[in-house]
C-alpha cells in the first residue's frame, strides 16, 4: 500500500520540480543512488521497470526507503499494462508512470487512489488521460515535442500539469526553456544519474549534482 497521498505526490511533484529517474539490478548500488538523491534535497525518484526481476529489487527498495529515508516518495515507470501496475501497487508504489496511455493502468491506480502520470502525444490524449483522472501528464518523448508543444498545449489547456520526460538535461539552458515553457515539473534520468557517477561509484558527486539541480530549478522558477 503507498504510504503517501496521490495528492500529496502531485502537490511535491510540482513544489520540487524534479522527479529523477533511475534503474539498476542491484539493490545495493540502488540503496546508495537513493541516499545519494535525498541527500541532495530530491523527495522523489522513480524507478524504472525496465530489467527482469525489477520488482523484485524495487520492493527491497521501497522497504529501505520507508525505514531509512521517510520523506522518499517512491514510484515506479515504465509500466505499460495494469498486471504490471497492480504488481508495484502491492509493493508499496506511490506513483506510476508510462511512457503511453493506457485507460486499464490508469483505472487499476484510481482504485487504489495511487497518482498515475501516462505518457501523452497529442492534446487529445491529454484531455483523456485527464478524463480519466492523471493529476500530472507525461509528454514523451520530450526531445521529440519540445517545450514548444507544452506553450502550445496550456494556452487553450491552462489547468493542464506536464512533466516532459526525455531531452531533459540538467544545463540551465535547457531547464529554462522547459519552465518557462510551463512545465509543472520535469523527469530527468541519464542526465542526472549519470553512469560516470555509477561507474566511478562517485555518489557524494551524485548528491552535489542533484542538490545543483534543484536549486537551478528553484532560481529558474523564482
């Protein structure tokens, strides 16, 4: 069962700006890139379902997460079908997210009143996924739509929360243009959790950059 609120999740979503992305088959490295990250100052991570047995690694995650990091707002991507959805809800998921819309997960989250953000194309697909109860879009791939799509979409669409996920660097630059644009908040994965830092086992570095992030979000956004 998630620990948090669907709507205290948005409500930190959108406060934090950042929701960084991250996937890795050993629980151990995972542990440290999760301290590392909350550390810094971020109060989400999603972790991708991306390698088998991922769920297996996200539960142990999720119980370190819950004893060690309280304030860790812990959520799942990737999640393409609602037996993969109700998989991660029973291990605690806060949110989940997809990289398209699908009406079973958003329904399979809504009953258990976890957050779900799809992934959207089109404006009209953003309409239904509101329809359907997403408190906070995914547009992806964001390198493909650009912040040019988000402007486009809250003119008629004000109410409208979007998280560009994909194409989003920590440059200042580029979390510009994606704020101002209008964004609520962005998801951003290789380009904060870089392998370097993986490789180099570098996560004082990880903590450092993830701290930098989001105080550039905070000064972009003041």
């Amino acid at each position: 069962m998630a620990r948090f609120k669907r709507t205290h999740v948005a409500s930190v979503m959108e406060s934090s700006g950042l929701v960084p992305l991250f996937y890795h088959n050993d629980i151990e490295v995972s542990k440290k890139v999760l301290r590392a990250c909350y550390k810094g100052g971020a109060r989400l991570l999603e972790f991708t379902n991306r390698g088998d047995f991922a769920h297996e690694v996200f539960g142990e995650l999720n119980k370190f997460a819950a004893k060690e990091l309280p304030e860790m707002i812990l959520g799942v991507g990737s999640v393409a079908d609602a037996g993969t959805a109700s998989l991660y809800i029973q291990l605690g998921a806060n949110f989940i997210v997809s990289p398209m819309l699908k009406e079973d997960v958003g329904k399979t989250c809504n009953r258990r009143k976890v957050l779900w953000s799809p992934g959207c194309g089109t404006l009209s697909e953003i309409n239904y996924a509101e329809e359907l109860g997403a408190e906070i879009v995914k547009i992806f791939p964001g390198s493909q739509l650009g912040p040019g799509f988000i402007k486009a979409v809250k003119g008629p669409c004000p109410w409208t929360s979007i998280m560009p996920t994909g194409g989003v660097t920590a440059e200042e630059e580029n979390l510009r243009s994606w704020f101002e644009a209008g964004a609520t908040c962005v998801g951003m994965g290789s380009k904060l959790v870089t392998k370097e830092f993986l490789n180099s086992k570098d996560f004082e570095g990880l903590e450092e950059h993830v701290r930098n992030t989001l105080a550039l979000i905070k000064e972009i956004r003041s």
